[in-house]
C-alpha cells in the first residue's frame, strides 16, 4: 500500500491528510535524426558518362534538400526547445495557482489533479517506490498533487514532482531548495502537530507562498483545503519549511 493517510481536508485542525507518496521529477529529452546527405549508391560501370553525372547530380541535389529539411526540423526543435526552457518567474506560477480557487472534489473525491497524476509516468514510478499501486493515487489526498501540477504546467525547474509531501521535502532538502523563508512562489510544507519545531517527517500539508504579510502569517493557494482550492491566511508558527523552486528573477 502506499504511505496514505485517510483523512481528507486540509483545515486548520491538526487531522490533515499528508498526501499520497510519489516520485520526484524526471527531466525530458529531445532527440533529433541525423540525415547524411552523401550516402549516395555508386552508379554501375557501363553507365554513359553524361548520364551518370546527371544521376549523381540529381541525387545529390534530392540528398541536399533533404538536408535542407532536416535543418529546419532541427531550427524548429531548438526553437520549441528554447520556448519550452522560458524561464518562469513566481508570479506566473502563482497567477495559475490562484485560477484554480474553488476548484472541489467530484465524485470519490477525485479532481482534474488526480486525473493528471495517475495519467504520468512519474506517478507510476512512485506508486513503485513506496510499494503501492497507481490506482490507489485515485481519490487521495492531493495538495501535493495540486502544486506539482501548477509546476508541471508552468514548466518552472526545481519544484519537485510528487504527491507525498514528507518526500516532495526531503527531495527539496536534499537538492538544497530548502528554507524558513516564506518568499512567493515557494512551496509551503505544515505540521500541524509540531509546527516550526518539526522536521520533514512530521510534513502534514503543502501549499503555495502567495505572499509573506510580515506580521507572522502568509496568504497561500493550497489544494486539498476543505475538499477544494482554497486561498489561505496561515500563521509562520505552523510551517516546517520552505521549499524554492528554480524562478527567473
């Protein structure tokens, strides 16, 4: 079974599901074919003179624009390439998750979050590491597949892919994206048992830094709050961490 806890919402009372297990991002490649415009077949013996440089010359001229082709592919792929790398900066990630407020479970508590996840390859390969099944991510608690979603869409690096929040942190500590400072954009990660006394083991629930108040709350975007999308104001005293994705400046 996978590391899941039953409970559903996400409110201020310490009973707050931590979310289901799942594995951190994996990057994509772009693979490009190499066309070689000279692999020409040598022409018989007995041909003409004339018409064998004519062959040669229209195989030559058919290989060349080939290559011509296969060039503008390749300008296309970098250019797409280039799109897809666009840094993103906090407030693109934010603005996204904020259109998602109000946003509720459906039936079997399942959202466009959980149909997302379990339609990755990295759901798969979490559901494996912690010795579950991918079917089980269906109904789960899912704050921490909202914010791996608005990163996965945004494109934005370093925001980690999971949907257990105890690992999602780890993977942040590890990678050395990990703080106590509430800036925007950053992932948010509670305990509500021990609070900023905690350490990741203790991890509850995750959300979205929207802003830092400076009188010890932040406003937040969380999934899986009240059974929906919520905007939040939550006290400093909860947070264990923060967690920095890689945003353009």
């Amino acid at each position: 079974m996978l590391d899941r806890n039953t409970v559903k919402s996400a409110s201020d009372e310490p009973n707050v599901v931590v979310g289901v297990a799942v594995g951190a991002v994996l990057a994509g490649a772009l693979g490009l074919a190499v066309f070689n415009p000279f692999n020409i077949d040598d022409a018989s013996a007995d041909a003409k003179p004339a018409a064998q440089a004519a062959q040669n010359a229209k195989a030559v001229k058919a290989a060349k624009g080939k290559a011509g082709a296969a060039k503008g592919e390749v300008a296309k792929a970098g250019a797409a390439a280039a799109q897809a790398a666009k840094p993103v900066k906090a407030a693109d990630a934010i603005k996204l998750a904020e259109k998602q407020v109000g946003i509720s479970e459906g039936n079997g508590g399942d959202t466009k979050f959980h149909d997302w996840y379990v339609s990755t390859n990295e759901a798969k390969l979490t559901a494996k590491r912690d010795g579950g099944n991918i079917n089980e991510y269906k109904g789960a608690a899912w704050c921490d597949m909202f914010v791996s979603w608005v990163g996965a869409q945004t494109g934005v690096k370093g925001m980690g892919w999971d949907a257990y929040t105890v690992q999602h942190a780890n993977w942040l500590e590890k990678t050395k994206r990990w703080g106590k400072k509430p800036k925007p954009g950053a992932l948010v990660f509670y305990s509500w048992s021990k609070g900023d006394q905690g350490s990741t083991s203790d991890i509850d629930h995750v959300g979205m830094v929207v802003k830092d108040n400076g009188n010890g709350t932040i406003t937040t975007v969380e999934g899986n709050s009240n059974n929906k999308v919520e905007k939040r104001v939550r006290s400093e005293s909860a947070v264990v961490g923060y967690g920095y994705p890689d945003y353009a400046a």
